[in-house]
C-alpha cells in the first residue's frame, strides 16, 4: 500500500473539475446560449480551445461519483489498518466531515447575506436561473429552520441548502456510507452484487433526487461506494505481481480504459448521456486508483500539484460556491458585469477559490485532522492499558 498517499491526485483532479463545472453557472453564459449569437466556425483560435475546455469539464457531477468510488476504497484502507471499533470509526468520521461542514455552512450564510445586499439589483431582477436561485436562497433560505436542515443533510425542493452551498447533497450520501461501512466491508460481496442488481432501477424510473435519498443511495450511490470497497479487498488480498501479469490491469490497457472512459464522462453535458457517463465515472475512479497503486506516479509540477488540491480538496469542495458568489456580486457592485461571454474568465475565477480553500483548510480541516490524531493515539493508549491490564490479571 505504499502508493496510497498519490490517491490524493484523483481527489485533487476530481476536485478542481467540480470547481470548474460550478464556475460556469455565474461567469459563463453557457453553451447553448453561446451558440445562439455565436458560431464555433467564427470563434478565433483561443476562443475556440476555451469553449472546447469549458463544455469538456461541464459534467462536475460525474467527479463526485469519482470521489464516492475513492472514498469506498480509502475508508476500507484505513478502517482495516487502524482496527476501529464501530464506535471509534464512527468518531473519526463525524470529527473529520463534520468540523469544516459546520464552518462551511456558517460562512456560505454569511458570504450569501453579503452578497446579495452589495449585489441585490441583478439578483431582484434575475437575468438567468443563477440570480432567480441566489434571491429564492437570500429570501427564503436564511433561516434558523433551513440551517437546522442544513446540520442533518437535508434540504428542501425549492430552497438549496442553509447559504446555497449546494456541494452539500453528496455529503448525505457519505454519511449514509459510514454509517453502514462495517456492515458493508463484512459483507462486501453480496452487498457490491446486490448494488448491482439494484443499480438499473435509476435508469427506468428518476424522480427528484431532493427529496428521494434513500431510493438514490440504494439504487445508484451505494453502487459506487461498494465498488471501491470491492476494489480494495481485491487489491489486498491480491498478490501485485501476479496482478500486474494479467493482461487487463498492464499499463496500456488502463491508459486505455482510462481515456475512453473520461470521454464517455466528457458526453456527459449532453443529457441523455448523463446516467451512462456516471457509470463511466466510476470506471474512470477505480481505474485511476488501480494504475496508481500498481505503478506509482511520476514526481512532477503536475503530479505534485494535484497532490496539493488533493490534500485540501474537501475545504476546496466546501467553500468554492461561496467565493464564486461573492467574487461575482463584488464584480458586479464594481463593473456593473452580471454575464460574461467569455469562455475563459470562469477558469480564472476558478483558481482564485484555491488560496481562500487552503486558508480555510489552515483553520478548520488541519484542526479536524489534528483531533482525530489525538483520538487515535487515545485508542491506541486505551488498548495497550487494556493489554497489559489483561496480563497482570491472567
């Protein structure tokens, strides 16, 4: 397991991609409504690569079905090295998610209170859906009700989450994961086969995620989480040399695999490719996780780059819909600018939500990280009292 520290690369890849697809809605007009006035044949050089990129990192959803197919192959990772009990996985999960949520929320309400009054003119009289949806959370979702809600993971069909921090759904089905994770490392065969059989009932009926949780997690989301578990009992009960012989798992052939599924993934902005391309997502995760874990990473900008966001990727996750929204009302408070055409000013945007993660990462997540350390060392003093205190009786 020596390559599982580079896992941070996916995350930090599948990170950023979601903080592209989410920069689009304030500082892009969009796809379609680019190519009502415009042509792909009249755009010049650098116009057409940036339409290319945008509409090429518009399926953000997909890069959260990589971060459920990660997350199933890390917990395991860690739940077996560091023997947990259910109580004491239960702990370091809740310290873990549950410390830079809480923060994240508090902030996204007051960066939405702030917002809106230096903003409030393009947003009273909404140009696209973006404003419609900041002035519906503004005037209906401040409030002590939606925040309660917010705690729990739950939102309402009209109202987004307490802030319109609306990153948030995908947390539920995290914790829905942890939850039963003992459960389903136990018995991880038959509930990865159940999953999957379970798993095309998305495909003939979907209703509105929103207010269907459960139908979701056990017919799409516990598919992908049980299939990172599944990989990682595989790859550890596996020998890698022997792994590394079959012909599926060489390098080529996940290059391969990998391409090809991000391409389907890619498809994903046309609707009727959405459900095929989160399949493909998964494809892309646990192929990514197997070529890292079996043949390492190359030290370069790039990689070490990734590793970067990745380490900060969940504070990353958390604040970016905040600070786009407020570096669009303060530019529309200072330009008068509430659309913007060009498909490269959403990338700028994008990486400037990077310092402010880190930042945040610096005051809420390292502190998280900090007391699940204490407790594993409390665990850890706590069993050997234990051992040595059943010697002595014995």
């Amino acid at each position: 397991m020596g390559n599982i520290r580079y896992l941070h690369i996916i995350r930090g890849f599948a990170a950023f991609f979601v903080v592209l697809a989410h920069a689009k809605w304030p500082f892009w007009i969009g796809g379609s409504a680019f190519f009502k006035d415009t042509r792909f044949s009249e755009l010049s050089l650098a116009d057409g690569l940036g339409v290319a990129l945008a509409l090429a990192s518009s399926n953000g959803t997909s890069m959260v079905i990589v971060f459920f197919v990660l997350s199933g192959f890390i917990i395991s990772y860690s739940y077996k090295k560091n023997e947990w009990t259910y109580r004491e996985f239960l702990v370091n999960r809740a310290i873990r998610i549950y410390i830079p949520y809480l923060a994240a929320a508090l902030l996204a309400g007051f960066v939405l209170w702030v917002a809106y009054r230096i903003a409030a003119p393009v947003f009273v009289s909404p140009v696209k859906d973006y404003h419609e949806r900041i002035f519906i959370a503004y005037s209906e979702g401040l409030t002590i009700q939606n925040f309660l809600k917010t705690l729990v993971f739950s939102k309402t069909e009209r109202i987004n989450y307490f802030g319109f921090n609306y990153v948030f759904w995908s947390l539920l089905y995290e914790v829905l994961f942890y939850l039963f994770f003992p459960f389903i490392f136990k018995y991880c065969k038959y509930i990865f086969l159940a999953a999957g059989l379970f798993y095309p009932l998305h495909f003939l009926y979907n209703p509105l995620p929103e207010i269907n949780y459960w139908y979701f997690y056990f017919t799409e989301y516990l598919f992908y989480f049980t299939a990172g578990v599944f990989l990682f009992q595989y790859y550890s009960t596996q020998a890698v040399e022997l792994i590394k012989a079959s012909y599926v798992f060489r390098k080529p052939v996940l290059f391969f695999l990998l391409l090809i599924s991000f391409l389907v993934v890619i498809l994903g902005i046309i609707n009727r490719f959405k459900d095929l391309s989160f399949f493909a997502a998964a494809i892309f995760g646990a192929t990514w996780i197997l070529r890292i874990m079996l043949y390492g990473i190359r030290d370069t900008i790039v990689s070490r780059a990734l590793l970067f966001l990745g380490t900060i990727s969940y504070s990353l996750y958390l604040i970016h819909i905040p600070i786009l929204l407020m570096a669009y009302s303060l530019l529309f408070y200072i330009f008068q600018w509430h659309t913007y055409s060009s498909p490269w000013i959403h990338f700028l945007l994008a990486g400037a939500t990077i310092p402010f993660a880190y930042f945040f990462y610096l005051l809420f997540e390292r502190f998280s990280i900090t007391l699940i350390d204490r407790h594993k060392k409390a665990v850890h003093k706590k069993a050997v009292t234990s051992h040595f205190t059943s010697i002595k009786t014995s």
